[in-house]
C-alpha cells in the first residue's frame, strides 16, 4: 500500500513540478491548477489501467483522496 502511496506522489511531484506533495493538503493549496489536475487524472488512469469518470475528479484533491480512489477502481481497498 504504501508502494502505490509513494508511487503516486512522485506522479503527482513530476506533474505539478514540486518537491514535496504531502499527504493531506489540498491540490490547489499547492499551486496545482484544473488543467494540471486534469493531466494528473490522466496519468493515473494510463499508469493504473483504470477509468476515472467525471462524477469522481473531484476526490483527486489530495494525495490521501487520490489513493483511497485508485484503490477502489483497483479494488484493493485497504483499511488504514
């Protein structure tokens, strides 16, 4: 779990070009705007053979938001 955790966060750090993406603060809190939101979602789904529909952008808010989606459209929910 972690594994997938560190692998998203470097996703994310590359796309939005920062150093440090903690876990809970808010995407636009960093600076990530609506269109690097969109190519982050995008990378995800391509990294993780999955589909993000339209009704669920908006729990890729924050790293710990983005995992818990990933993990469910990989169904591996993992209790934390």
């Amino acid at each position: 779990m972690s594994d997938l955790k560190e692998e998203l966060r470097a996703l994310i750090a590359e796309i939005a070009e920062k150093d440090e993406i903690p876990d809970d603060v808010a995407f636009k809190d960093l600076g990530i705007d609506s269109m690097m939101g969109v190519e982050i979602v995008a990378a995800i789904e391509r990294k993780y053979q999955v589909k993000i529909a339209d009704s669920e952008l908006q729990q890729v808010t924050t790293l710990t938001r983005s995992l818990d989606l990933v993990q469910k459209k990989l169904g591996n929910v993992v209790a934390v």
